[in-house]
C-alpha cells in the first residue's frame, strides 16, 4: 500500500458519525455498540465509500477504549473484532482496498493537565492495537489527538505492537494549534521522529480553513501528508448541525491541496460518500507531487520547535549537580520546586533549551530523571536534553518525555554507539556525539573529525540521518592543556563541511584553575561562535556571556535589525539601583519588596550571621505583618507577598551558608489529596511555615495514599497537612487519614481547603483544623511544643 | 445548539469581584496589589480563549427527576423545584481555555501572590462570561415568550457534580470546545462552567439565594455576614 502511494493518491472514508446520523438511527452513547448489534448498517456505510472510490475504511472503533467503553455490556475485545470484521467483509469483491484500525482519542486528559499517567494511555491504546492486529488489519489510523503527548503513547503502542503502517493526525483549531496549545511544527516533528509512515490534519475546520495548516505540515514533514476536512464549519439548525459547503466545493479545495504536495485524502465531520467521489474525481489524471527530505535540525517540547543552525542557540547548563552544592541538596530532599524554578529563571534568561542532569551516587537516577523532565515539561516550554551517563535512564526519559528530545550524549566507543543509537532512532531524538573513542580524548582536530566521522557513519547504519547529530568536539582547560583549545576550535569548520551536522560545546570548561573565569569563559565563547559554534551549552543567567552572545548575534546578522539587543539594552540605565543604605530588611519583608530583598540580603550577611537574621529580622517582620492581617489592615495578596520576600532573603541566607544549620528538623508534610488538582492554597501554607523555619516536604498535588504513608515513614514525619478543595476530594482527605491513623496512631493530622468546617474534619478524623495559612503556623507551633 | 467564540472586550472582567475572592474587605486594593489586578487582566485578555457551547432541551420531570432529552438525567430536589414550571432548559459549558490554566499553574510555583490575583480575576472572567451566555439565552427565550431561571451548576444544592461529563458528552463539549472532566469531576480547564438556565413562563427572577449553594453554612462571605457572593 505504502508504494503504491508513490504513484498514487490514496483515498480515506469520509465521517462514519454523520452517516449514521444521516441513517435516521437513535445512536446512544456508544456507537461503537452497532458492530454488533447493527452491524448491516455499518457493513452498508462501508460499501458506499468503497463504492465512492475510498481505498481504505476505517473501522467504527473511533471511541474503542477502556475507559469510554466502562459501561458497555459488550468487551472492547467483541467490539473491536465485530468492527474489524465488518469493514473486511465490506472490502470483499475489491481488490486494493484497506481496512484502518480506527484509535480516537482516550478522552480523558493526560497529566500534566489531567490525571491518566503516559503509562496507562500507553496500555490503553495497546490493548486497542493488539485486539485490531489479531482481527486482521492493514494499518493503523490515529486520529483527532489534540495533545502530542497521549499521540506519543498511541504510536508508540502501534509500533510495538504491530508491524503494520501507522497514519497519524491531528485536530487544529484556527490559530493553528490544537486546544492544549499544541503546535503544527512540534506535531510534525514529534511524530515523524517516531516513525510515523503518513501525518496530517483532520477534523475542526473545513478544507478552506486548512489551507494554511496544510501549508505548514508539507513545509516541515519528510514524509506524506494526510487531510480529512470537515464539509466546511459547523452551522445550527435548532439541536443539529449541518456543515456549510457541498462537495464540488469541497474538492475545488482539495485540489489546490493535491498541487501543493498532500497525497492522502478522506472526510471528516459532514462528509458523505458524495464528497469521497468528488474528490476522487476531482483528482482524475493528478500525480501526487515527490516528497522532498526537508533536513531540519529541531528539537522539540509539545508547544516550541526550536531550530538548530538557524542563529545561536543557548542549551542551559544550570541543571546538573556537578559542583552545585544547592542542587545537590534539592535532588536529595526531592525539592522538585527549586528545580523547576531554576529551570524557569533560565527559560527567562534566555535559553533555548535546558539540559536535565541529575545524576547523583546515593539517588535513584532514573526515577529521579523521570520526575524531574515530568515536572519541568508542566510549567516550562522549551525542549529538554537528557543528561546522563546511564542508558537505561536515557531510554526511560526519552520515553516519558513529550516531544522530540536531545540526548546527551553518545560517543565515538563502540558500547555507546550500540545502546544509544537504538534509543536515539526509535525516540527521534537528536543526538550529542563527543568526539572521544577508547583511546581517549584526542590531541588533534583531525583526528576529532575522525571520530566524528565514525560516528556519524555509523549512525546513518541505524537509520539516524546527520542532521539528527550535534558534534560536540570537546573543550579541554587553558590551565592544563593550553596547546589544545585551538584544536577544538579548529574541528569546528571541519566538521561543519564534510557533514550537515550541528556543533555544540560546553564552553565553560576552559577556564578551570584560572582566575578571572568569567573573562576566558566570555572571550572563548566569542571565538567558539566565530568558529561556526551553533549552540553554546552554559549559563543563560550569566550576564557576560549573554552579552557575547547577544552582540554577536547582531554582529553575525543573525539578530535582524539588532532587534532583541536593542529590546534587551536600549532602556538600560546604567545608574546603580542600590537601595539606600538605611533600606531594613525588616521594612522591605513588612513591605513585600520582593525586588529589593536579594541585594540587601546579600549585604546584610557581611554583618550578620544566618541565625541572627532569622531571628532579629525575619521572625519579627512575619509576626508583624501576621498581626496586620489578623487586623485586617492587610489583606491575603499582601501577606503572601510579604512572605514570598521573606524567602527570598531565606534562600540567600541558604545559598551561602549551606552547611550552617539554620532550620530546626521540624518536618511537615504537606499533599493535596489524590483526585484533587488545585493547589494555590496549599503552596500558600507551604510558604509561610517555610518562613517559620519548618522543613515542608510537598508532595505536590493529586497525591496517592500509598506515596503520603510511605514518605511519613522513611521522613519520620510527626505533622501531616492535607488539603481538598472539592467536595468529591475530600473523600479521598478520609481515605487518606483513616490508613495514616491506621499505620501511624500518633501522627497528628491538620486540614484545610474550601469545602471543610471545624465539624467535617472532626467527622474524618482529622487533629486539626486550619481555615487558612496562619493558623498552619499556629497548629505546628502547638504540635512541635508538645 | 450554539458554539461561540466570544469576542474580549465583550467580556468585563470585575475588580471589585476578584478582590472580594481574595478576601479584600474593603474594595480598595493597596497599590501593588492593583499592579498585580491590571498586569493580570492584561493577560487574561492576551490568553483567554473565550468559548461556550449551548444546547436548548425540553425537559421532562417526574418525582424529583428532570430528564435533559433523555442525554442528561438529574435527580434533585433542588433543581426540581427551581425547574417546578419550566418546559425547557439550556444547558451551558463555557470554558476560558487551556493557557489560562497553564499559566494559573506556573504562577502557583513561580509567584504566589501573582497566582492569587490571576486566578481571582479568571474566576471573575469566567462569570463575565456565563453573562454573555447567558444574556444570548435570555434573548432566544424572550423571543419563544419564556422568561428564563438563574444560573444553577453542578455542586449547587443537591445537584451533583458528577453530572459533568453527561453534561460535557450531551453538548460534545470535548470536540467543540476543549473542556474534559476528571474522575474527581473536576472541569479540566479549571476556569470553566457548565449550568442549567430553565425557560419559564410568568416567573420573576429571584435573586440567586444562599440556600441553594453546596457552600452554603460554609461559605467565607456568609460567615463575614455578606450574604451574598
């Protein structure tokens, strides 16, 4: 079927929904329920689209899952067979026709926006293939998906479990990107590096409306391109809808489509077998136009493609323990927001991409890894690269990650080549390739190119094209080996020519055991990207180097009309913004002048020691500010305010005297409740017993049972918060309570959230109650006296 | 049955309404906090996909059960007799999009207090809104010589919240415009609604009580004596 595409257009069903809408039959909530008990009906659906010239038809398995089809007195098993069954004996007396596992979305949201896991969409859509394969399809047709990440887990169902081609599209409202934010670039790069056989576009828009997104898919895709318009935009009629243009108009549409380069044509909502044979008509004596490989550089996150090659791009360093004592500490204590917000300052700072290490002796790496690409992917949009010496960390990361990664790194040794380019091709990822074999780092950039030249060839035996290769020709130190840095350097145009290949380097490296790093590290960064340099792995929240970069980006006409530096340094005055000397800390945490805590936090360590600030500054200004708002002279927005300032001077405090002991071992728990996502109030309370001095261990929200009983163990924890804001959630706050009281009888339990009284937490058992953030202040302090 | 794409400056965000859900007695924000209020109105207007979908039923009722066309059957006492004289209901979903939750969730790491603002003002949005929703509905029944009920949602009185995904299947509201459930029936995105606007003849539009809400004897602006939210 795939080789005839070559010569030939191919040709999809139109809409299985309207036809039997059209039939006058009550559909219930089920229509996958007709295979059996309708199955005539269906059967004759079929044969008018075949008969209209479909090649292929897709099975009325659309909603086929699990979880749609929970209160089916029929097995998804039965379903699925009596579709599949149906559509091939519809195709009997055709030759050349095709039947299409019809997989739908799960329609249910996948975390992080919703709560089923990648893992369990993953088995969803499995148990729909293996059902499909052994009833006897030809190929796979996903469809409708809204969000790249559940498109992931059904191609990568389809693949592994079937051998058969898979077809995938997507639903694009009129901004050109889907209702999850989702764009054309991101789709097409994602599912490509997965091996799809055909994407495209189907549903929401009519043919007309489409034009620009086809416009998009045939600019970026290698591969051909799917549509199944709607009959034009939905109109209403009292309760039923009717789509706007008719099938001569439909196929002018298609047409124009033909000529740009799409191959693979269908229906989607409104059409009939009318449209199919129109359009089939319509592209009597047409050829479908040859597919040029597109060899673009991207990586990719649900929402952002970024482009290697196409101006410097910065991958950001920060997130790797390696010498950084803070995050070490975080990655210890599963202080996942710190690194979420380290990874947000560099997105803000300016980097492209952030590369996730968090490698650690005495931590579980891989769940860790998992955690981490899971928690950054939720607030941060850029592409990730996954940073670790472990495969099967890299195999698990690039799994669970929602877009098209990069995977650091693969190097000219045989072992590495044999684990990471499997990973690297089934996943799409690019790949960071060190230019070092067994024998170790050479001295030359010839022999550099060596290297990379092995790789890159060896890559190609896998399948992996060059444009998916980032060489990294490695930077050696000043200090020791002064002779080599020009050797990196001079690797770069040497590599670039032989190969389309990307160069990046972690610069920072030549420095080391000099003074002054910050001058080398500028200066080499300079010369790097004169050398042809195309993506700087550093410090986006280093000034200096983003000023070379940013003034070379303008010199190297890179930054059209020196647009961004004019944006970043037009409006700088360069008058010193130090707050007066006689600024008091204490002032600035009553205040909430979160812009002024850092500097004079900084200053006032010079003359104070932690405890001390703490205690003569911090605690007082809490206490007054809590009296305030107790007053109402104040009011919430200010309070937490005030005590976002207050953290701020903490973390300073933290930062520079990591060894200092400067909390008391007070832990408490805090979890929103399993089924429950709103956590505003939660994070409220952590803030302000974090400002008390007490640990907070935040097992974030939606938290199971089983991760809050386990964790009170291993922390040892004597206070436990628990907040729901739902009344269907705080059933889950009971559940909760009754196994920690079951497993721990001297726990003690506070609550708080919006549907809870002093009487309801009383009747779940629970020790305390807390209507807001202050009186958590007030049950700890009473707790922790005891 | 009508899906809308909402113009913004359609939609009026209330100041003085997302300060009261933030617990500012006095409607007079202090000067950071009206930074924060104009910052995130701003982008609300930037990031707010305003959409809703309405479908009009007839209803049929019997011993406390309100059947929406057979597609949505509600028991309830409450809504029963708010329905007591009425032939047809339009059922709503309205939703303000997926980037106002993503952003919601990135200022509750990022920035608290930022997050406390926003998410008042969003709610406030969203109930502008229904308004609009509702304004068009209330239109339709006029011309078909009804009057039209308040507003009345899932989770108010004895009306269950696990009618939202009958609700969201009945106006395909997934498809039309992006809003999902989860199984703790909670509307995904989060600043979203879906209600019930009865079609009455001769009715005098009550002013919405307290004793039909679920929050009610526990509701912040009751036990302030506000009686009124």
């Amino acid at each position: 079927m795939l080789n005839k595409l070559k010569e030939n257009f191919l040709f999809f069903d139109g809409a299985m929904g309207t036809m039997l809408q059209n039939s006058g039959l009550k559909i219930g909530e089920l229509p996958e329920e007709l295979n059996i008990t309708n199955p005539e009906i269906i059967y004759n659906i079929h044969k008018e689209y075949l008969n209209a010239g479909a090649n292929i038809i897709t099975t009325n398995t659309f909603g086929a899952n699990k979880l749609k089809l929970k209160n089916s007195s029929y097995t998804l098993d039965e379903l699925i067979s009596a579709g599949v069954k149906t559509a091939k004996k519809a195709t009997e007396g055709f030759s050349e026709k095709y039947v299409a596992l019809d997989i739908g979305p799960i329609g249910y949201l996948l975390s992080p926006l919703g709560s089923l896991s990648f893992e369990e969409a993953y088995d969803i859509f499995k148990e729909q293939v293996t059902i499909g394969v052994n009833a006897g399809i030809d190929l796979i047709l996903i469809e409708t998906m809204t969000d790249i990440y559940e498109l992931k887990a059904a191609i990568l169902a389809a693949k592994e479990n079937s051998s058969l081609p898979v077809f995938a599209t997507m639903s694009f409202q009129d901004k050109s990107r889907t209702f999850t934010g989702n764009d054309v670039k991101s789709f097409v790069f994602t599912a490509e590096g997965l091996g799809v056989d055909v994407l495209g576009v189907n549903c929401s828009l009519g043919p007309k409306q489409l034009q620009p997104i086809v416009d998009e898919l045939l600019k970026y895709s290698s591969i051909p391109i799917m549509v199944q318009a709607n009959a034009g935009l939905p109109k209403y009629h009292k309760n039923t809808a009717y789509y706007d243009i008719d099938p001569s108009k439909y196929s002018q549409e298609i047409n124009i489509m033909a000529k740009k380069g799409v191959a693979i044509f269908g229906g989607c909502c409104g059409t009939t077998p009318e449209y199919i044979k129109s359009i089939v008509n319509a592209l009597d004596g047409l050829k479908p136009i040859k597919i040029v490989k597109k060899n673009f550089t991207t990586a990719a996150s649900s929402t952002k493609t970024v482009f290697l090659g196409n101006g410097v791009k910065i991958i950001g360093e920060r997130i790797n323990p390696t010498g950084k004592k803070r995050l070490k500490e975080a990655l210890r204590e599963n202080d996942l927001s710190y690194i979420v917000r380290e990874a947000i300052e560099q997105e803000e700072s300016g980097s492209d991409i952030l590369d996730i290490n968090v490698g650690l002796p005495d931590i579980d790496e891989k769940e860790m890894m998992k955690k981490v690409i899971k928690e950054v992917q939720s607030v941060v949009s850029l592409p990730l690269q996954i940073d670790s010496t472990d495969y099967e960390v890299i195999e698990d990361a690039a799994r669970i990650y929602n877009g098209k990664p990069i995977i650091n790194s693969v190097n000219g040794k045989k072992e590495s080549m044999d684990k990471i380019f499997p990973i690297a091709k089934k996943y799409g990822a690019l790949i960071v390739a060190l230019t070092l074999d067994e024998e170790g780092i050479p001295a030359t950039s010839e022999k550099r190119l060596e290297i990379a030249t092995n790789i890159i060839e060896t890559a190609k035996v896998y399948g992996i094209p060059e444009e998916n290769i980032l060489i990294d020709p490695l930077v050696l130190t000043a200090s020791a080996e002064q002779n080599a840095v020009m050797e990196t350097l001079k690797a770069i145009p040497l590599i670039k020519n032989k190969y389309n290949v990307k160069i990046v380097l972690g610069t920072s490296n030549v420095s080391f055991g000099l003074p002054n790093r910050n001058l080398l590290n500028s200066t080499f960064l300079s010369m790097a990207l004169g050398y042809g340099l195309d993506a700087p792995i550093t410090d986006s929240t280093n000034k200096s180097l983003m000023d070379v970069v940013r003034s070379f980006k303008v010199l190297a006409n890179q930054d059209k009309d020196s647009k961004d530096y004019i944006k970043t340094y037009g409006n700088i005055s360069f008058e010193n913004n130090i707050p007066s000397s006689d600024s008091d800390l204490k002032e600035i945490i009553i205040k909430g002048l979160k812009d002024e805590a850092k500097k004079v936090s900084l200053k006032i360590l010079d003359q104070y020691n932690s405890l001390d600030i703490v205690n003569e500054f911090m605690i007082p200004a809490l206490d007054i500010v809590g009296e305030k708002y107790e007053k109402e002279e104040i009011f919430l927005p200010q309070l937490i305010r005030s005590a976002e300032t207050s953290k701020i001077v903490f973390e300073v405090i933290k930062e520079k005297s990591i060894n200092e002991k400067i909390t008391d071992d007070k832990k408490i728990l805090l979890a929103t409740v399993k089924g429950d996502i709103h956590d505003i109030g939660k994070n409220i309370v952590k803030l302000i017993l974090e400002n008390y001095g007490y640990k907070v261990i935040d097992l974030g929200k939606d938290v199971d049972i089983e991760n809050i009983v386990e964790t009170v163990k291993k922390e040892n924890i004597t206070l436990v918060g628990l907040s729901a804001l739902m009344t269907t959630t705080v059933k889950n706050m009971d559940f909760t309570i009754q196994e920690l009281k079951k497993e721990f009888p001297r726990l003690k339990i506070m609550v708080g959230g919006a549907v809870l009284n002093p009487d309801y937490a009383l009747a779940i058992n629970a020790d305390y109650y807390s209507k807001d953030a202050r009186g958590a202040v007030d049950i700890a302090k009473k707790v922790f006296s005891a | 049955m009508k899906v809308s794409y909402v113009k913004k400056d359609l939609v009026l965000i209330n100041e003085d309404e997302a300060l009261r859900y933030m617990g500012y007695k006095s409607k007079i924000a202090d000067k950071e906090t009206q930074k924060l209020l104009n910052e995130s109105i701003a982008e609300l207007k930037d990031l707010a996909e305003l959409k809703y979908v309405y479908k009009i039923f007839d209803i049929e009722k019997e011993n406390n059960n309100i059947s929406f066309e057979n597609m949505i059957n509600i028991k309830s006492n409450d809504l029963y007799k708010l329905f007591k004289n009425c032939e047809k209901s339009a059922v709503i979903a309205a939703t303000l999009g997926f980037e106002v939750e993503k952003r919601i969730r990135y200022y509750s790491l990022t920035n608290l207090s930022k997050a406390l603002v926003f998410d008042a003002c969003a709610t406030s949005c969203i109930e502008a809104l229904c308004d609009v929703a509702q304004a068009e509905i209330n239109e339709i029944a006029l011309k078909e010589g009804f009057n039209i009920t308040h507003r009345y949602s899932p989770g108010y009185g004895d009306v269950p919240i696990s009618l939202q995904g009958e609700i969201l299947s009945a106006l395909n509201a997934q498809k039309l415009i992006g809003l999902s459930v989860l199984d703790s029936f909670i509307l995904v995105p989060r600043k979203s609604v879906t209600a019930f606007i009865g079609f009455i003849k001769d009715y005098k539009i009550n002013k919405k009580s307290c004793i039909d809400c679920n929050l009610f004897g526990n509701c912040s602006f009751s036990k302030e004596g506000e009686r009124k939210c």
